[in-house]
C-alpha cells in the first residue's frame, strides 16, 4: 500500500534528510479534509491547527470596519494554512480561513509541532524557513500596496499566482488587490485588450 503521508514527507525532505526523523515527523499529522465553502478557522477562535494542503484552494479574511469581507490572503496546494500570529502567540484569530474548493490537507496540533521542533533540529530550521519565507511575502504584499498601481499589483498577481485567477471569484480578487470589483472589471479588460495587441 502506497504511504498515505508521503505528501508530508516529501514537503519537509528538502530540510529533514534521515528517513527515520521523516517518519517520526509524518506521524504527528493527520489528514483533515474541509469542504467547499467550509472554514478551517473562524475569526475569534484560536488557531489550533497548522496545516499542509495537499489539494484545493483556500483564502483567509478579516472583517473590515463596515463589516465588509476583505480577502487577505491565498492559499494553494503545497503551501501552509494557519494564521501565524493565532497560532504561535495563542489568541484569538482576527481573520477566518475558509475553503474555495472541496481542500485535503494534513494537520498537526501546536503541542505536537513545538515537540517536533524541540526534538528534531532539522525541523526547526525547516520551520524556521517557511516563517521567514511567509514574512518576506506579507513584506513584499504590505510595499505592493504602498507604492503600487493597482494595474501592477493585478499584473503581478498574473505572473505570479496566475491559480488565483482560476479558483477565486473576482470580487475576492478584488478585495486582495484593494480595489473595488468594477476596478478590477476595468483592468482586467484594459489588460485583456493590451495583450491581444
């Protein structure tokens, strides 16, 4: 029988060579399926569980000042869900991560995760990196925001996670790149019509 949790496996190899510490990592997480339109965290609850998703597509957002959805965040296959600060800090969580598509991912508890890292060097600097790697990205997006047109934060957003474009209906798009629907209605045609030319 094929090893149901080579997904995990194969995502912290990189970082953790030794077969044996691989099993012992692979056995901390359990598979979690989460339906489409379900929410793996809700605003308020603390976040219990880091996940590794293996298929689907999820996003995470906040609530804004109106009451109003504001998408913060993509979620693809092969990346990490959890809100970091819920998660390590123990709080309560300010945004909500729901499912855009019916998701299968693998979840490890915070207990589990911080004995691995205390019992286990190469995961801690394996998760050490994806810490680093999320906090650059946020970086990066927090700059976007700042000092770029919303037609250059849309370009971007092609080149570079053109998957969002396929999975996530457009007024969340929109409300990821600041800008209202009919904004990105326009752009999206100026940008369509540019590239046919």
């Amino acid at each position: 029988m094929e090893d149901e949790k080579v997904f995990v496996k194969r995502f912290f190899q990189p970082g953790v060579a030794q077969p044996d510490k691989l099993e012992m990592i692979a056995s901390h997480f359990h598979e979690k399926l989460v339906p489409r339109h379900e929410h793996f965290l809700l605003e308020g609850k603390t976040s219990q569980e880091y996940m590794l998703l293996e298929s689907g597509f999820m996003r995470a957002y906040s609530l804004d000042t109106t009451g109003n959805e504001v998408t913060t965040a993509f979620y693809g296959a092969g990346q990490p869900v959890f809100d970091v600060a819920s998660f390590f800090l123990r709080t309560p969580s300010k945004e909500s991560i729901q499912a855009l598509t019916p998701c299968k991912g693998w979840v490890i508890s915070f207990d589990d995760l911080n004995g691995l890292f205390h019992s286990i060097p190469e995961f801690r600097e394996a998760g050490r990196g994806i810490l680093v790697k999320g906090y650059a990205s946020l970086k990066l997006r927090m700059q976007s925001m700042i000092t770029e047109t919303a037609e250059t934060r849309y370009a971007n957003l092609l080149q570079t996670n053109p998957e969002i474009l396929m999975q996530a209906p457009l007024k969340y798009i929109a409300s990821y790149l600041g800008i209202t629907d009919t904004s990105l209605s326009r752009i999206r045609r100026e940008f369509s019509k540019h590239h046919k030319n």
